[in-house]
C-alpha cells in the first residue's frame, strides 16, 4: 500500500510514510491497551499475569516475515515498487515490523495493566519471607517434623548398621 501510494504521490513520500507509521502503531496501541486491560481484569495479582512480551514480539516478528513475502510476491507483479531479494526483504521487514509492533503494544499493554491496577481497591498487604530459604519454614509445619522424623530415621538405622558391623568385627576378632 506504501509503494502505491508514494509511486502515485512520490513528493509526498515522506508524508505518506509518516502517516502510515502512525495509523500502524495506533492501531497497534489500541490492542495491546485492550489486552492489557483484558489481562489485568482476569489476573489481580501482577505475579499470576500472562507473558504479553514474548507474545507481541512473536506477533511482531510474524507480522514482519509476512509482510516482507507479500511485498516480495507484489513486486513480481507489479513492477513500480522498490523491494530488494527475498531473504533481505524477509528479514528486514521482520526486524522492523516487530519494533513497530512490540514497542507500542508493550507500553499499551503496560498502560492498560495500570489503569485496571488503579480503579482496584487496594489490597491487604502481603508478607513476603525474605530471601532465606530457612525462614520460609516455620516449626509448627508438619513437613518439618515429618522431615525430623524420617533424619532421625536414617540417623537410627545407620546406628543400627554400624552396630552390626562392630559387632560382626568383633566376633571375627575374637574367633582369632
């Protein structure tokens, strides 16, 4: 569409670029805002939330590698528009389509987390254990004991063991 509106205007071109860039990352914006939202509605707690990054790259990256082959595949039937080889067309399209793609619906999505985020009443706070390990264990959970109980399992049957063979040594020292 670029390549046939600037080949009909090319003093514009600058122009028509521009204005493409924005209406493909408004658009952009406005779904990512509403998949934030949509996302933060579903999950309150921002630690439960969907992976949004890794799926509007991907988005990206496949709006990007698809455009590059349809402008290739134009280029073989209509002659005006400028595209290099497949490979690099591929290629560069991918790389730039999912910049367009993945900075404004990132922080579309960010915006929309947050606006959902705000209009929530807040919620009790949390303690968080700290980054010990050991203090996330307390003395009253029964895995602790149950984890006392089989140490001190082993500990007794490795005392049994080792008294069976002190005893068997014995008995092979005094034979001789």
């Amino acid at each position: 569409m670029q390549g046939a509106l600037i080949n009909a205007s090319p003093t514009n071109a600058g122009t028509i670029s521009l204005i493409l860039i924005v209406l493909f990352g408004l658009a952009v914006s406005i779904w990512g805002l509403l998949d934030g939202i949509a996302d933060a509605r579903a999950n309150p707690d921002p630690d439960r939330r969907r992976d949004l990054a890794m799926r509007w790259l991907v988005a990206g990256l496949v709006a990007g590698v698809l455009s590059g082959l349809v402008a290739w595949i134009i280029s073989l039937f209509y002659g005006p528009i400028y595209v290099d080889g497949l490979i690099p067309e591929v290629l560069v399209f991918a790389a730039f389509t999912a910049l367009l793609v993945f900075l404004p619906a990132i922080s579309a999505v960010a915006i929309g987390r947050m606006v959902v985020d705000r209009k929530r009443p807040p919620q009790p706070a949390r303690h968080h254990v700290g980054a010990d390990v050991f203090e996330a264990v307390s003395e009253d959970d029964d895995y602790v004991h149950a984890s006392r109980r089989e140490s001190d399992w082993r500990q007794e049957y490795r005392e049994a063991i080792r008294e069976q063979h002190e005893d068997a040594e014995r008995r092979i020292h005094d034979r001789d």
